[in-house]
C-alpha cells in the first residue's frame, strides 16, 4: 500500500493533513517480558518498542541497545523475542484501553516458563 498524498485546501495545516497522517501512521506496541524472581513473583519490563505499520510489517526497536528486528507481525515479533530471551513476552498495545476494552496482553503461546 503506498500513501498517493492528499490536496490540501489554502490551509496547510488543515483537517486534511492531519486526517491524511492518521492513516498512514504506525500504531505503536511494546513487547514486555515477564520474569520471576527467587520469591516466585513476577515481575515485567519493557525490552523492546515496535511500529506496527498499515501495510503489515513491523519493527522493533530497543532502547538502549543496538537492537532493530523486522518482522512480519507485531506478534510475530513477540514470538521472535520469546524464543530468543527465553521468556515469556506480552505484546502490549498502549492504546487499548482507550480505544475498548478488548484483551490487550497475548501471552506468547510458544513460551514455556522453567
């Protein structure tokens, strides 16, 4: 899918822009892995930032780390990190609460916790 432009009236910052941004734009996620500690807790972190782009590709990003990661899907990605840290990971989108109040944590079902 590629974004044609959009014919912006005299104004350059008008609703058509900004509408025209909105749909092209990546919806951001973030992959959070769990872990347990010697108390049998679990405890999260963030270990990576992704773009989830309208056209289906994502990319994953960490900070702090010279991590980049393309992947097919962002739960592709979170398969990806789950195989690789050996740990569990949820795909978190940021947004979800806003936007319903659907599931938003996926365990990663390929992950086995030792």
């Amino acid at each position: 899918m590629t974004h044609d432009g959009v014919e912006l009236g005299d104004d350059p910052y008008d609703e058509k822009l900004h509408a025209y941004v909105r749909s092209c734009a990546p919806r951001p996620y973030a992959l959070v892995e769990e872990s347990f500690g010697e108390d049998d807790r679990a405890r999260v972190s963030v270990v990576g930032w992704g773009l989830a782009f309208p056209t289906g590709p994502t990319e994953v990003v960490r900070e702090g780390e010279p991590m980049r990661v393309y992947c097919a899907s962002p739960e592709s990605a979170a398969d990806h990190l789950a195989f690789v840290r050996r740990q569990s990971v949820f795909l978190v989108w940021p947004d979800a609460a806003q936007r319903s109040s659907q599931n938003h944590f996926v365990r990663n079902a390929a992950q086995n916790r030792t």
